[in-house]
C-alpha cells in the first residue's frame, strides 16, 4: 500500500506515490497539448499562383454553361458542332460581362444578366479562395484584400483578353472590362474573408450604416416587383412567346436552348419593368418608347422575351402600378422605423427624429445609385439601325428612383415612429 504525504490527499485506486504522475481530474478528457513554439507553420501559395488558379476556376465554371446553352441553341439552326459551340460560348462569355460582339448585323452590345449575375458570383468566390491561399482570412488587412482582388483582376483580364482574340471581340475592350470587373467582384469576396468589410462597417457611422441597409432593402423591393410584373406580362402573353419558339422548327434540344437564352436575359426584362413602374420606361430600338403613358414600337425581333410587352398605355386601375415604387419605399421607412424603435426600447431612451429621418434621406441615393447601375447594365444594342438602342436611360431611373424611395421611406419612417407614440400612450 503505497503511502501517502499530508499535502497529497489520497484517492482510491490512484497511485500518489512520490514518483506517481498526477491523474487527470474526473469527468475531463485528456489535454491536447500546446504546439510548441516555431513550430512548422502552414504553407501559404503565392499570390500569383492563388490568383491565377482562382481567376482561371471562376472563367471556367462561368463559361461552360453558356457553351452548353448556346450549343442547344445551334440546335435550332442545323449547325450545331463542338468547336463552334465553344467558340460562341467564349463570345457569350464574354457579352455576359459586357463586351460588345461584332456580328453581321452590326455590334451586340446587350448583356445577359443571369450569366453577368453568375460571372460575379463566382468572380466574389475567387476572391475567397485567393484570400484564403495567401493567408489572409480573418486578418482585417485592407492591402491584403486590395492585393487578392487586383490580382484575381489582372489574371483574369488576361483570360478575356485570349479568349477574345478566339472568338474575334476586341481584346483590349475585353481586358479592360474584365479587369475592371474581375477586381471589383474579387473585392466582395476578399473583403468579406479578411473581415475587411465588417471592420469598415463598425467603423462608419451608425445613421450612414442604417441608411445604406435601408436604401438596399427598398431597391431589393422594388427590383422584385418588377420581376412580378415582367412575370406576370410574359405570363399574359404565353401563346405568342410559345408562338414564337414553334416559329424556329427545331427539336426539343434546340427549343430548350432557345428557352434557355431567354432566361438569360429575363433580369433585363425585369430590369426594364422597374424602369415602367417608375415612370421613365425603356426603349425597344430608336425612336421608340414603352411608358405607362405611351407605347411606340415598330418592328421587333422574333425573341419570346418580347411578347409580354405592353399594347398600349396603361388606364383605369392599371394606373395603380405607379404606386407600387413608392410603397416599396414606405416599407423600407417602416422596416427602419421598427428596428430603430426595438433599440430604443432595449436602450430605454425614446426615437429622436434625426437618428430616424437622417437614414431615410440617405436611403434615396443608394437605392437610386444600385437601380441605376442595374438599369445601365441591362440596356445595350442588337446590331445597327432601330435597334442599336434597347432599355432604359440609365439616368433617368437613378433620378426617379432617389425621389420616390426618399420620400417614401421618410414618410414610413415618420408614420411608423408617430403611430408607435399614439400606442404607447
């Protein structure tokens, strides 16, 4: 029996002899010990290779989709080969971020924004992985994200500039627009792995911070009400758009690739929707206008996407779709009121008016700003002549759309802040 010193109590069946070890304590799992000290550290890649492999990854997974879409379309022709199908899926790949196509019946210009919206997607999970590989993640270094991002860029301009030397577009439009646009998708995901983008939005201030969310919700609003009226005019429209794919005479292959394409190019539809509820409407070629107050077009293409266009302005309770971009906005208002509201319950300090209304203004110029961007990149030309301008005015729609969610959001704002007093009496 082994024996046992006063300043080490004694347990049964544990050996406490002077060399013994001391036991774990009951009820806890065995300590995982520490590394040591200049221990081998994880390997990082270089940025040039993390860039390149990233840029190189998104290229791909966005350009296979659309070589396969446009193949099913080549289907409907009679001419559809392997090597054309990748060719024109490099020229489609490349008109999904925005670089003009010469084609015999002059530039395509207009930009399909489900493939421009996956291109972005994966251009923001390139930034992820660059960051990652470099070692950057959680690291709240803004030069480490400005450096995974211009390069995921740099690497892919290079891309589009030799995939357009294949399918004959302009290189030097190509490496531009693909830099500009690969850096700034990259960002999102860079920013967001080195926690850049939290860090900026601790440090901003609080109204600025409500306000952008504000203006973000009311253009996020706004942009699906119009994808629910373009929606509902293809659906209103169906026999014609049917109509219209039976016209090519192909088979199932190339019908289901000629439906494809014009998915890709219902964000535009529901793009150009916006721009109808807001006022300015949109064009479908030069000298043309599709308003609710007027409707002017001539000729158009035979594309599915255009048989919901409207026949004529819009009268009676039609005239109500008007006020469905100011509702958005009062709901964006009403939406900031509450929050708003549930802190200073939390906080036990009653809503002034400037912490409330200072957002709402602030909520008109960002909301203005996205459905802006978002009206400029859905407009662009189907070759020369009548049809060289199609969709809104970018500007228009900025202008139009600050003004409505501006005063909508102050006036949900205010009413929702005023009826919550009246029940709280």
């Amino acid at each position: 029996m082994s024996s046992v010193t006063p300043d080490q109590p004694s347990r049964p069946g544990v050996d406490v002899g002077p060399g013994a070890r001391p036991a774990a304590p009951v009820g806890r799992g065995r300590r995982v010990p520490a590394p040591r000290a200049g221990g081998p550290r994880r390997s990082r890649a270089p940025l040039v290779v993390a860039a390149g492999v990233a840029a190189g990854w998104a290229a791909l997974t966005s350009w296979l989709p659309v070589a396969l879409v446009l193949w099913l379309f080549q289907l409907s022709e009679g001419a559809a080969s392997v090597p054309g199908a990748l060719r024109a899926g490099l020229a489609g790949w490349l008109l999904g971020h925005g670089v003009p196509l010469d084609t015999p019946a002059g530039p395509l210009g207009l930009a399909p924004l489900a493939l421009t919206a996956l291109v972005l997607w994966r251009l923001a999970r390139a930034g992820v992985h660059a960051s990652r590989a470099i070692g950057a993640r959680g690291g709240r270094s803004p030069r480490q994200a400005l450096l995974a991002a211009g390069a995921v860029g740099v690497a892919y301009a290079l891309l589009g500039v030799f995939g357009a030397v294949l399918a004959g577009a302009s290189p030097v439009r190509a490496g531009l627009t693909l830099v500009v646009l690969g850096t700034l998708g990259a960002l999102v995901g860079s920013a967001r792995t080195t926690h850049v983008a939290g860090l900026l939005a601790v440090r901003s201030p609080e109204p600025l911070r409500d306000g952008i969310r504000t203006g973000l919700v009311a253009a996020l609003l706004i942009l699906g009400a119009g994808a629910g009226a373009a929606g509902l005019a293809v659906a209103i429209g169906g026999g014609d758009a049917a109509d219209l794919i039976g016209a090519y005479r192909t088979g199932v292959a190339g019908q289901a690739g000629i439906t494809l394409v014009s998915l890709a190019y219902a964000p535009n539809a529901a793009i150009w929707a916006v721009s109808y509820l807001l006022g300015p409407g949109f064009a479908v070629g030069t000298d043309t206008a599709v308003r609710t107050s007027e409707v002017s077009v001539g000729a158009l293409p035979a594309v599915p996407l255009l048989a919901g266009l409207p026949r004529g302005p819009v009268d009676g309770l039609g005239a109500g779709l008007l006020a469905v971009p100011v509702l958005a906005g009062m709901a964006a208002g009403w939406l900031l009121a509450r929050r708003l509201l549930r802190l200073a319950v939390d906080d036990r300090a009653p809503l002034r008016w400037g912490p409330l209304l200072g957002p709402a203004v602030i909520a008109g110029p960002v909301a203005g700003l996205l459905l802006g961007a978002a009206a400029a990149g859905s407009a662009g030309s189907l070759g020369d002549g009548r049809l060289a301008e199609v969709g809104p005015v970018a500007w228009q729609v900025a202008a139009v759309a600050t003004a409505v969610v501006t005063v909508g959001a102050l006036v949900g704002a205010a009413a929702t802040r005023m009826l919550s007093s009246r029940t709280s009496r």
